[in-house]
C-alpha cells in the first residue's frame, strides 16, 4: 500500500483528494493545523479508517514534519497547505508570507533530509508535488492563455507568496535534486470549498435571500475547474509526469462571474424557489471592486493533456449543477463551518 503525506488534507481540494486516494486504497497521512478553512466533518466518512491518518500541526513546525515524515516514511507527499483567499491577503498579508513561502520551505527542507536517507529504490520513486495555482502569472486581457512558460508577475500578496513557494520547490530540485512536481491549477468549485469564494458564497446568500454581492462590473473572468477534475490531474501527474516540470491544469470553462452568479441564480429558482417568488437575478447588488482585481485567467493546458492524457470531464453546466444539489444536500454542514469567525461578511476591501 502506497504511503502519501497530504498537507492541507482538511481543506477544500485537499480533503477532496484525502477522499479520493483513500478509496483508492492509498495510505494517507494528513497533516492539517485546522484554520477556519480545514474542517474535518469533511473527512467523517473516513474518520475511522485505517487508510488514514490525521495529524494537527502546522508545515512550519518543524521538529512536527520531520518526526511525522521518520514515523510513517511516505513515498509521496502532495502540499495542498496554503492560506489561499486573495481577499484575506488584502486584509492580513502576514500569515500568506508565513505559511504559503516559510513553511513551505520548512516542508522542503524537512522533504529533502527525509528524501536523502531512504533506500535506492525508494529515492527513484519518492516525489514531491507541490499544488499552486494560475493567479502567480497575473492578469489576462481580452485573449491569450497562461502556459507554463508565462512570466510570473504576481499581482495580491497571495500570488506572490504562491510565487515565492512555487520558486523555492524550483530551487529545491535543481540545487538539491528533489523530485519535485509543480501544478498551477485555475479557480476550483464543487463539495467541500468554505462559503467564502464566490460559488458557495452566492449559493450561501441565495438560499437566504440576501443581497449577492458582485465586485466590479462583473466582467472577471475565470477558467472554472471542478475539484474532482483537479484531483484527477494530481493523479495523473504523480503517476506519469516529468521530474522537475510544471504542468497547468485548467478546465476550459471561461466564465465571466456575472454569468456565473447568474447561473447558480437560476439553479436555485428552480430546485429551491423563493417564498415570495422573485427570481434571485434580483439580487444581484453591485459593489466596490477588489483591491487589484485581476481582470481576466485563462488556462493553457496542452502540455498536461498532450503528454500525460488528462483533460476535464466535467463541464461547467454538469460542475455547477452538481456543486448547487451537494450544498442544498448538505445544509449541516455549511452551518458547521460557520462557526462565528466568518458569517458571510464582505472582507478584502482595504486599499
């Protein structure tokens, strides 16, 4: 049985891919520190199997990384640890630096000791993947996608810090020989994601009948990837992808997110209509723009698609209309992670 050590393995897309592999029969260590944003109801199907393991610590502990790394000696670890909420960025820049740059570097330098004293056979197969996302190249206009070969340019304290994470995996392989894997990843959606991104907020706040709020014109575009799309493609990178390479992975499902507002709007009239029969559209109330609001991502994933086989299976109307049924099937445990620290309130507004 294969042992991986998933970081960040409570959260959204990490607990997503805890599910998975342990279904798939791998052996999962996971090391989450529970912030807001890790949960473990998400994990309450496996809670008592043997095919995983939980640990609370931090990536930046670490005597924590390395005892867990000597304890359980996995052949696989995936780093989904990361503060990942541009808005919060805006508003506390501090813990992104700290968390998303020195503790992965922590986790590096506690993967490469690790890495170094296994056996022949063992080193061969050791990988290290490391999950970021495609907001480290910045802002698109109205055409063109990110390769892997754009230029990073950074634009929240998110991104850089990202960035900066991204670039020390880079430095770890080529100085050290770390196998490292690096996949930058466009905006995810689907069971599981804390109500505070854009999908679950609106579904959130529609489902309330409250007011949606919109930054801007609405006219952002994102390349919409659903999770299960996602894991799919780490699978598939650990599996066959190149020691060293960077791989993209995007779902090809441009959407402005008026039009996606809009779309969770007419889901949710016609599974769940509102008691005084308004159609949600109504709703929709326009407000201050983000703080460098990028305008537009899209991502170019040929190379994962021409030489590992992936691509996504899901479409955004097929994504959607699934995410919309698990948040109406699963109310309990929305009210569970809005525990009192995070009510649905507008943050990231500072300039």
């Amino acid at each position: 049985m294969p042992t991986w050590l998933v970081t960040g393995g409570a959260g959204f897309i990490g607990g997503n891919f805890v599910l998975e592999a342990v279904s798939r029969g791998v052996r999962v260590v996971n090391l989450d520190v529970l912030t807001y944003a890790g949960n473990l109801d998400t994990l309450a199907a496996i809670a008592d199997c043997d095919g995983h393991v939980f640990v609370r610590g931090d990536i930046g502990d670490r005597a924590l990384v390395a005892s867990v790394l000597a304890e359980y000696r996995p052949d696989t670890i995936v780093n989904f640890a990361a503060e990942s909420h541009v808005d919060r960025s805006i508003d506390g820049p501090a813990a992104f630096v700290q968390t998303n740059v020195v503790g992965t570097f922590n986790l590096l330098e506690c993967a490469r000791d690790h890495w170094k004293h296994l056996g022949q056979s063992e080193r061969e197969s050791f990988r290290f993947l490391h999950v970021s996302t495609d907001e480290v190249y910045g802002s698109l206009g109205a055409t063109g996608k990110f390769t892997e070969t754009t230029p990073y340019a950074p634009n929240s304290p998110y991104s850089a810090s990202k960035a900066a994470s991204d670039h020390l995996v880079r430095a770890f392989h080529h100085t050290y020989g770390l196998p490292v894997l690096t996949t930058n990843c466009s905006n995810n959606y689907g069971p599981y994601q804390f109500p505070e991104k854009l999908i679950p907020l609106i579904i959130a706040r529609a489902l309330a009948g409250e007011a949606l709020p919109v930054y801007g014109d609405g006219r952002n575009v994102r390349d919409w990837l659903y999770v299960g799309d996602h894991c799919a493609a780490i699978r598939t990178v650990l599996e066959r992808g190149r020691i060293g390479e960077t791989y993209n992975v995007g779902g090809d499902a441009e959407r402005e997110n008026i039009v996606v507002v809009k779309t969770i709007c007419a889901l949710l009239d016609a599974r769940r209509p509102l008691a005084d029969g308004r159609d949600r559209e109504t709703l929709i109330t326009f407000v201050k723009d983000r703080p460098g609001h990028d305008r537009r991502y899209a991502i170019d994933a040929t190379k994962l698609q021409g030489e590992l086989g992936w691509a996504p299976s899901v479409t955004f109307e097929e994504g959607i209309a699934r995410t919309v049924d698990w948040y109406l099937d699963n109310q309990a445990w929305v009210r569970r992670v809005l525990d009192g620290s995070y009510r649905l309130e507008r943050i990231g507004g500072v300039a």
